[in-house]
C-alpha cells in the first residue's frame, strides 16, 4: 500500500514538472534555468493593475495600483528543488534592472502585506493560491518599467516558498510572471450598423461615431473604418435630409491646430462618403477641435472618447 502510494506521488510530480501545454516563455524575459510552468495566459489586449504597494488584508486585498493596458502575459512557474525563492527572485530583478528597468515597488515578506498571494493570484490562476500564498516569511516581489526594442512594457515578479504545504510540492519555489507590453487596442472591429444608425438619428437627430479612425496626427482615413463608413453610407441612402459631419479631438496640441484638424478629418469623412454615393450638398463639414468634449481628457480612455465623428441633422 505504502509502495503505491508512493508511486502515485511520483508519477504526480512526474506530470508537474513538463510545461503546461501550450505555454512558452515571454520573449521578454527567460525562465529561471530548471523551471517548467505550470499555468499560462496570454490576452491580446487587456486592462492589467499592477500592485504598486502593500495588500490591506485576506479579506479586502486592496491597495495600490496602477492601471495599464495592453498585451498581458502571466506565467505561472516552479522552480527545480533545492532553490531559494530570494535566489530566483534577484535573478529576475538582476535581468530587469540590468535592461534598464525602473522598479515602481518592490517588497520581502511581511512588508508585503496581508495577504499578497490572494490579491495577484485571480481568476485563471485562483488554484495557484492555495500552493503559493500564505506565506509571508518567505515571499518577495517587485513592479518595474522597463523599455526594450522600441517597446514599453510593466512587469510584475511575485516569487514564493511553498513551505505551507505537503507532499511532493512541499519547500519548491513558485514565481509568477506578468508581463504587459503597453499597445493601443486594434480598432475598427466594432460598427454600428446602418439600423442602429438610422434608429439613432430618428430619435435624436444625431449619432456618435467611433468607428471611423486616423492616422496619427493626420487626416487620413484608415482602412479598418471602411465597414463603419459603409454602414454610415446605406443609412443616409435612403434619407434626403442634410447632415453636419462634425469632427471632434482630445485636448493634445494647440487649440488652433486641433481646430484645423478637425476640420480636415471632417472634410475627408465627407469625401469618403461621397464616394460611396451620397450627394455632397446634403453633407455640411464642420470641425470643433476639443471644444466640446464628452470625457475627461486626464485619462486615455476619456481621450480615446473625445476623438469621435458625429452626424448631427440640420
């Protein structure tokens, strides 16, 4: 009886120590020589709080952060036996700093907090917690900025003894990876639809607009708000009535050049439907530049809002 459960925790540590499939290391940063992962998640485009300070508590793990956005990968490992988590933890910050990172925080063991494991290791990664949290004399873990190859990107490293439990994973090394390399989200994937379209104008004599998009800086119309445009086409088809095209900015840049290019952008979304067939005099452009803003332009996001096209009847 002994033996076979001796060989049940052999071949179930066997099973842990081959990579999750599916996973792979982040370009970014090496795994520690010997470690295999055990959990993996890559989103394309996510929201991401980093841990910038000490977790209040297990129960109410809040706390500071900070908010960003963009490609986010978590890696969950455990390191081969016999290593220290301060050995693989200043492994990781030496490859960080030596890149040029900047650490935004760092903590060892209980200056961490009540409860760090708790707070960072959600959703996917819940199971993790119970092999990697609680543990507060062993644990250590930092957030940096780091700038590569052209490239932002935030990183998070929470390394951890896992001296709270049995069995074979019993005094291992687990550390977790997350890594957000900032980008703007792909745009243009979401139209209103010339119903919508046409509903909205009925009921309130004008529709915002946010599948229409620019080049940076610029008045040229990108590609993906073809489908946008297309939609905007069919619904005024069928409508003789005459609409002001009116383009709006964020609050970057002078007042007087983002009146200019609102003017410009209006211009060309007026030629573009033009050219899907609706007749020029029924389309009045009209640029506003930041003056009438519908979000705070303190954030991305409210600026992201700001930078819109409108359809407004006469």
């Amino acid at each position: 009886m002994k033996l076979r459960i001796f060989l049940l925790a052999t071949i179930f540590l066997l099973a842990q120590e081959k990579d999750v499939k599916g996973s792979k290391d982040h370009p970014l940063l090496s795994r520690y020589p010997g470690s295999v992962i055990r959990n993996y998640l890559e989103k394309e485009y996510e929201e991401f709080f980093l841990r910038t300070g000490p977790v209040a508590s297990f129960v109410q793990p809040e706390g500071e952060t900070l908010k960003v956005e963009g490609k986010v990968t978590r890696i969950n490992y455990i390191a081969p036996q016999g290593r220290s988590a301060f050995e693989v933890f200043k492994n990781y910050e030496k490859a960080i700093l030596d890149a040029g990172g900047q650490v935004i925080w760092s903590c060892v063991n209980e200056a961490c907090g009540k409860g760090l494991s708790q707070a960072l290791l959600t959703g996917e990664f819940r199971g993790e917690a119970n092999l990697m949290g609680y543990n507060e004399k062993d644990q250590r873990y930092m957030a940096a900025k780091l700038s590569l190859g052209g490239k932002e990107f935030y990183v998070s490293i929470f390394t951890v003894g896992a001296y709270s439990i049995g069995g074979p994973m019993k005094g291992r090394v687990f550390t977790q990876v997350d890594i957000i390399e900032i980008k703007k989200m792909d745009e243009g994937l979401v139209t209103i639809d010339e119903a919508r379209l046409k509903s909205a104008l009925e009921r309130e004599g004008k529709v915002v607009i946010y599948g229409i998009h620019f080049d940076f800086d610029s008045s040229k119309i990108k590609p993906e708000s073809n489908p946008q445009l297309d939609e905007i086409a069919k619904a005024l088809a069928a409508d003789q009535k005459v609409y002001l095209v009116v383009g709006h900015t964020d609050n970057q840049g002078q007042l007087d050049y983002n009146q200019r290019l609102s003017e410009a952008r209006a211009n060309a979304v007026v030629e573009a439907l033009v050219q899907r067939g609706i007749q020029r005099d029924r389309l009045i452009p009209v640029g506003v530049g930041m003056s009438a803003p519908v979000a705070s332009n303190e954030t991305e996001e409210g600026r992201a809002k700001n930078r819109r096209v409108e359809l407004v009847r006469r």
